[in-house]
C-alpha cells in the first residue's frame, strides 16, 4: 500500500511540475508576442513620423514656388496696371473705358506674366530652372530635393483670360539622410487680380503720385 502511495505522489508531482512548466512556456511566449507587436507598433509609428516629415519638407519646397510665383503675379500686376493708365484717354466717359481698360489690364498682366515664367521663346512650357531659383531651403550632401515634371509629361504653361495662367505637371521630390522619400505632383494656377481704375476726376493726381514714386 505504501508503494502505492509514493508512486502515485511521484506522478502527482512530476505531472504538477510539467503543468507549471507549460504554464510557464506559454506565458513566456506570451510576453514575447506582446513585446514583439509593441516593438512593431514603435517602429511603425517612428516610420510613420519619418515619412509625415519627409512629405513636409517636399510640402514646404512648393510653398516656397508658390511665394516666389506671387511675386511675379504683383510685378507683373503692377506692370500691366501702370501700361493701362499710360493709354488713359481723358476726353472718353467712364461707361466706355471701365471694360476696355479691365480687358486691356487683363490681357497685359497674362502677357508679362508668361513672359516671366516661359521656357525660352516658348509661351506653351514654363520654366522649371526659373521656379528652382526660389527655393531657400538648406538641403545637406545627405539629403536630395528635386523639382521636375513627371518622366511622361512636360512643364505645360495654359492662359485663360478668365482664370489666368495654370502651370501643369509640377514633380518635387525629396529624399531625406534616412532614405525615406516624398513625391508631390501638382498644379498651380496665378489668378487674374481684381483691380479698380480711377475716374476721370482722380487720375491727374493719381498719375502725378505714380510719377513721383
């Protein structure tokens, strides 16, 4: 009888101590498993703000075209305006020029601001090494921005007398010390500003103040 007992003691324990020991396994790969998706969560995130950062700096270089292309748009504003006010006929009432004067200052600011953006002699294409010279960002030998079209595609300029001027197929790329990189296409159009010529009464004042400016 006491034989008895202290084998089935014997299996009673050695069946406990390989209970515990699988309990143990599996809560060890437990713990692994978790630890291997939080490790995997963290990198994604880490991944993820890698990328948020690279696709901001890309982001930044074409607001910086953009800036650059409003300073175009007011110089060739101002150029097309001072052009109207030069053909200014005194002795036409007012009804007549406000739609002559608007139509002329229209098709003056497109005409200069395609001169300034053009490719060349070509007013069909704008000029990619013209918008490249607003960039103002410090790029270090690690890092790579570039601003081009896509490979099938060219840098087309269109002129609308309503809408203004649409550049097409803008490419900026760029790569950080890291490798992870950021593609941005888009377009961008220059709107027609809204100006108010003067009448008749204020212009001679106007005009004299132009030319002592």
């Amino acid at each position: 009888m006491n034989g008895q007992k202290n084998t089935a003691g014997k299996q009673n324990k050695g069946f406990s101590l390989i209970t515990v020991i699988i309990a143990v396994s599996f809560i060890g790969i437990l713990g692994l498993l978790i630890l291997y998706m939080a490790l995997s969560n963290f990198q994604m995130k880490i991944t993820d703000l890698k990328g948020k950062d690279s696709f901001y700096t890309a982001e930044r270089a074409i607001e910086e075209i953009r800036v650059g292309l409003q300073e175009d748009v007011g110089n060739s504003m101002s150029e097309a305006y001072i052009k109207v006010l030069e053909t200014y006929d005194e002795n036409s009432t007012d009804v007549v020029l406000d739609k002559q004067r608007q139509n002329d200052f229209v098709n003056e600011f497109i005409k200069k601001l395609a001169n300034r953006l053009k490719k060349d002699s070509d007013q069909s294409k704008y000029d990619l090494d013209y918008l490249k010279k607003y960039l103002d960002m410090e790029i270090s030998e690690n890092e790579t921005l570039i601003v081009t079209t896509p490979s099938d595609k060219e840098p087309v300029m269109t002129k609308d007398n309503k809408n203004g001027i649409l550049l097409k197929n803008l490419k900026v790329i760029y790569v950080d010390p890291k490798g992870y990189a950021s593609v941005i296409e888009t377009n961008i159009r220059l709107g027609i500003p809204k100006v108010q010529f003067p009448t008749p009464s204020t212009l001679p004042d106007l005009m004299n103040m132009i030319v002592v400016a």
